[in-house]
C-alpha cells in the first residue's frame, strides 16, 4: 500500500465552490479499484489550502484512476479554481501508531 498526498491552494472565492464538488464526488473516488481511503484537510492558518490523501493498494490503481474520464474531467473542474500550482507526493507508508 502507498500513499498519494495533494497539496491543493483555491482562489477565496472557489472553496465553497470546491467543497461542494468534493462532496459529491468523493464517494465515488473512494469507490475506486484499489483505493482503500480518502481522506480531505484544510489548513488551519491558511484556510486557502487543501490536502487530499488517498491510500492505494498499487500504483498501477492510482494510475488507471488517474487516466480515467471521472478523474479527467473531475480534476479539469478543479483547475479552475486554483490559485497557484498543485504539488503531489506519492509516497510508501512504513508505520501507523493509533
């Protein structure tokens, strides 16, 4: 299993607007083949920035979800709301103390 963080930063005037869209999609992100968790978070001082994290079994599903149309047109909405470049991590999880 691997990890794939997104640092995310919206225009003021679009989280509402991201919110929403998330909201209604994130079930079926979730939903997809090897996914095993999603996860969202806002920074706490710099309200504007958004983290997503996803737990997937291989990489090979993170890429078959990434090629999809869902994906596709999902992140192409997201785009738009942006104000400064997204950052990405891919990253192997080696421990987890709850």
């Amino acid at each position: 299993m691997f990890v794939r963080i997104v640092k995310m930063s919206f225009h003021q005037k679009h989280i509402k607007e991201f919110l929403m869209m998330f909201e209604k999609k994130k079930a079926l992100i979730r939903a997809s083949k090897g996914c095993q968790l999603l996860e969202l978070y806002q920074d706490k001082n710099s309200p504007e920035i958004f983290f997503t994290y996803s737990y997937w079994n291989t990489e090979q599903d993170l890429e078959n979800y990434r090629n999809s149309e869902f994906f596709i047109s999902t992140w192409q909405q997201t785009k738009l709301y942006f104000n400064g470049k997204p950052e990405a991590w891919s990253v192997d999880k080696r421990e987890s103390l709850q």
